[in-house]
C-alpha cells in the first residue's frame, strides 16, 4: 500500500487494526482527528512510519493518535538522518 496523504496513512491503519465496536460518528471523528494531526507530515515520512509501525507494533488495538504522531516524528527524524549521511558521503 503506497502512503502519499495523511488520508492514506489513515484508512492504512483503519486497514491494519480496524477500530472496536466504533459507530459510524467515533470512527468519523478520529479519522479526522487523525488526518488533522497528520497533514503536516511529507509522504515519506507517513510512509516510512506506517511500514514501521505495521514492523514493530504487537497491540491490535488501533493506534492512538499520540502513537501515530510518535511514529511519525521518529520516521522524520530517521529520514533526516539518512539524508545527512548521504550528503557526508558525497
């Protein structure tokens, strides 16, 4: 699945580990919490946090927002990182 909105990486996860017992106004309301928070994010960065998070994460819950921020904040500073280096290097 390519990442390229915070949309994207919203129905992903909703994809990945669909909410609980949610009625039609929660799921609503955090998908747009969620892309809200998100939107800032370049689609790189959504991506590599997505791929990440499918990776590492053993919860089936769906994730909170504050967990998909983290992991977005963590994948841009992962993404900086190797853009550093690769300037280093050449």
């Amino acid at each position: 699945m390519k990442i390229t909105s915070a949309a994207d990486f919203v129905e992903a996860i909703i994809q990945i580990w669909p909410p609980f017992r949610w009625d039609e106004v929660q799921e609503q309301a955090w998908t747009e919490l969620m892309v809200r928070e998100l939107s800032g994010f370049k689609p790189a960065v959504l991506e590599r946090s997505f791929q990440e998070m499918v990776r590492r994460r053993k919860d089936t819950r769906i994730p909170t927002p504050a967990e998909c921020i983290t992991a977005c904040v963590e994948a841009k500073r992962w993404l900086e990182n190797l853009l550093e280096t690769r300037r280093r290097e050449h």
